[in-house]
C-alpha cells in the first residue's frame, strides 16, 4: 500500500495548525519564479503538474488559472491525497471480539481512501487554505468509528453495546458477548417501522458531519487565526470500491461518457436553497436586519411603487 500521507491516522484532525499563508496546492510543488508568474494577472500562466514531480493517483489531471484581476491572488485551492484510516480502539467486548480483515503490517487495522477536493474561494483564500489542509483529516477521523463494521460484510449494527468512540466500559458491567458468546446483530429488521441501514449510507453521514466539523472550526478559528472570505467545497472520495461525491456550494462534479454530462452533484446557491431561506427569514426576521423582507418579488422595488400592489413569492410557493 502507499505510505501514510502526512498527518492522517489518529487524532488528526483534532489538532490545529497554525494557519498557512497565501499558497498554491501542494502537489504542484512550484519553484520560488513558478509562484511568482502564477500570481500574475497579465501573463496568466497555466499551472499544472510537471513531469518528473510528484504524480497525482490515477493519472489525476490538473490545471489552474489566476483569474484576470478580479483579486489580488488566486483564491481557490485544491487538494488530492490518499488517506489512511486506522481503527479506533475498540471496547472490550465489541469490535475486538469481531472477525475482520483489514490488518496492516505493524498489527495496524484500517483502509485507504482517495481523496481529490477543489475549493472556490472568495473574498479571501482563509477559509479555502484551511478547508485544503484539513477537510480530508475530519473525514479520516469520522471514518475512524466504521473500519470494522465497514470490513464485516453484515448488515450494520443499528446499536452499539458500548461507546465505540470513548472506548470505555463499565468494570461492573457484564458484556452480552461474555454472557452469550455473541454480540446481538440488531440490523437484521424485526419491526416494519425499521429503515434499512447500507454501509454505504454510514458512509454518507461520516462525510457530512466532516463537512458541518469543517464548517464549525472555520467559524470557530476565523477570529484567532485571521481567516479571509469563505468557499465552495466539492470532495470525491474512492473508498472500498465505490466514489462518494460530496459539495457545498456552487462547484459541480460531472461524468462525461461516450459523449453525455451526467451531473453528480447538486448546486446550493441562493436560488436552489430560495424557499429554505424564506421560512428561515420568515421565522427569524432579525437576521435581515430590517433591510429586507422574507418575501421574493420579481424586481428591485422603486420607490414609487410602495403601497402598491406587486407580484411576489412566498417561502411555500414556487408561482408568483
């Protein structure tokens, strides 16, 4: 297997770097005079990565353009790396006493997954620095809890016994494995109000709570660490045998097969999320800071026109 990128694996992403400076993606690995004329809005010089340098997984393409003077620098990024997940330590009784493959050299348990990312800043390269260096890492940690239900080709357990994140039991208590040799399978369905769980479902949820984590520290560290402006961020990620395409924002993932687009994401923008944000102004009416109204008209309202009767949309309606 490939060796293990720097910084993933345990408690990665718990720890918090300092902030980077203004920087182009890593795996470019520019010269000093390379990142100078990718930094000039006249010449506008396509970067990419060269040959003889680091290779990017699966003949991975790659370009970049300065855009032409709308800021000072580029402030998108990217990301591409291959990640290891290594198994959190399991509570007695549960995940250890589970068959399961997996096992590296080293007595070390986990998988791989590849990772590519692209960030579109704006109104600043902060948020799109920090989401590059560290989004992969919070998905390698929500992973951690899943190696050994993701290796177990049964249903997934709807309940564990104990907490598989802490990792502590209660000395006094007796497990269900020591008692009956098993540990209870609850995803076999024994009631039709059950909704069936896929690992590919848990999957899904770990690479959404990295992004709302991602969210939450860049919220949380924009103060302390002078961070500028925010970002799209659209992440696919090849993890035992199957691609996961996750976006927020604008950014699109496409296929492009024997000719034909196929969209494999979805687009939020003010105008695809228009009627989440209406009920959400509708009931919080002091986030628009008496500038606006949760209602949607078809223009900018003249002055002229006030007390006049308008065409308008509300948050539950898709006419006028």
């Amino acid at each position: 297997p490939p060796a293990e990128p720097r910084g993933s694996g345990a408690g990665a992403a718990r720890g918090s770097p300092p902030a980077a400076a203004f920087c182009r993606p890593a795996f470019l690995q520019l010269t000093p005079e390379e990142l100078r004329r990718a930094d000039d809005h006249t010449g506008r010089a396509v970067q990419s990565p060269r040959d003889g340098r680091r290779r990017l997984p699966w003949s991975t393409g790659y370009a970049e353009v300065i855009n032409a003077g709308k800021s000072q620098h580029n402030e998108d990024q990217a990301c591409c790396e291959v990640v290891f997940v290594e198994q959190r330590p399991s509570p007695r009784g549960w995940l250890s006493s589970r068959e399961g493959g997996g096992e590296l050299d080293g007595g070390r348990k986990g998988f791989y997954f590849h990772y590519w990312a692209l960030f579109d800043g704006h109104a600043g390269s902060g948020a799109a620095v920090m989401a590059s260096e560290r989004l992969h890492l919070h998905i390698c940690e929500q992973l951690r809890d899943l190696v050994e239900i993701l290796q177990d080709p049964s249903p997934p357990p709807i309940c564990l016994p104990h907490d598989a994140r802490s990792g502590s039991a209660d000395p006094n208590h007796t497990s269900y494995t020591e008692d009956h040799g098993e540990v209870p399978n609850d995803a076999v369905p024994r009631f039709h109000l059950e909704k069936a769980v896929s690992h590919e479902s848990l999957v899904i949820g770990a690479i959404e709570n990295a992004f709302k984590h991602m969210d939450e520290q860049i919220e949380r560290e924009r103060a302390s660490q002078h961070l500028a402006g925010g970002c799209c961020a659209l992440a696919a990620i090849y993890l035992m045998g199957k691609f996961y395409v996750a976006n927020a924002g604008d950014s699109r993932a496409i296929i492009i097969r024997n000719g034909e687009i196929i969209p494999m994401s979805r687009e939020f923008t003010p105008e695809t999320e228009r009627q989440r944000l209406q009920f959400l102004a509708l009931l919080r009416p002091e986030l628009l800071g008496k500038e606006f109204t949760h209602l949607e008209f078809p223009r900018r309202i003249q002055p002229k026109e006030l007390g006049k009767k308008m065409l308008y949309r509300d948050q539950n309606m898709n006419g006028w």
